[in-house]
C-alpha cells in the first residue's frame, strides 16, 4: 500500500520545541538533524523524522501490532519515535531505508516550512517497491527550476518541463 502525508513543521521553528523532538530521535538521526546549523533547517528534518514516524506507526502491521500490545490507549498517542526509527540507514546515496524492514520502503523530502513523506508497504516477508517524493517551494525562475531538474528529473521529465517553459 503507498501512503503520503505531509506536516507543517511551522510550530517546531522554536529552540526549546526543537530540542524537545530531536531529544525523541535515535542517535544517528539526532545528530543528521543537528547538523544543520540554521534553526529551520533542523526544524524541517525533524518534522520529517516526526512525520516518518507517525505513517510507520499508523500503516505498518508489525509496529501496529506492537504498539497495541506495549501502549493502552488511555496512555496518549505520543510515542517514543527511538523504537520505530532505529531502524532508519542511509545508503551510500544519501537515501534513507529501514534496515531488516524490506517490506517498508519510504522517502522523505522538505521545503520552506513543510515536510513529506511517502511511505510503501507490502505484507511482512515481501519487499516493497522503492518509491521517492520531492517538495518544492513554487519557484517561478524557470533557470533554477531547469538547474534542479537537470540534478533530478528523467528525461522525460525534463522534456515535459521544457515545453511548459
């Protein structure tokens, strides 16, 4: 199943609410986020991660099924994301995967103050097809939008932005 959201990270441009969702991430994921020395920078990466977190909890049978079991409702719906993140690795490319978890596939992506998430599933035991998502503030300087399809689009992308320039 493929499932997208995305998450107005807005509210998190603050230090303090910064600090308080980086401190939920596993190590490796708090320190790409902090890499960043610009506030909304990580405030974006960190709603992206927040956003990850939410879709595997919400779409992904076997951490549904332990969530029921480990969480009673009369608890909240706030989670520690340390459980269902510490899977996340980052290949040789930069792009993110669920290590052990074939049969979850995502892509995040942010721009300005939003973040994306595309998530794909397939029953346990099988792999799901890679996916990717892509969110970009509206530009209308057509050099930068040629300049960024030239580093990302198909060809035929890139010859259908041509004939809308």
């Amino acid at each position: 199943m493929l499932y997208y959201e995305t998450f107005d990270v807005a509210p998190l441009m603050n230090f303090n609410q910064i600090a308080t969702s980086v401190a939920l991430l596993p190590t490796e994921l708090a320190r790409r986020v902090m890499r960043s020395a610009d506030p909304e920078e990580r405030a974006r990466r960190a709603g992206a991660y927040m956003l990850l977190e939410r879709m595997i909890r919400r779409h992904t049978e076997d951490f549904r099924t332990t969530v029921e079991e480990l969480v009673k409702p009369e608890y909240g719906a706030f989670f520690d994301s340390r459980n269902a993140l510490e899977a996340v690795r980052y290949d040789s490319y930069g792009k993110p995967y669920m290590e052990g978890r074939e049969h979850v596939t995502f892509s995040l992506s942010h721009s300005h103050k939003m973040a994306a998430c595309v998530l794909n599933t397939a029953p346990v035991g099988q792999t799901a097809a890679p996916v990717g998502i892509d969110l970009q503030r509206e530009v209308s300087d057509t050099e930068c939008a040629v300049r960024v399809s030239s580093r990302y689009f198909s060809e035929g992308e890139k010859h259908m932005l041509a004939e809308c320039a």
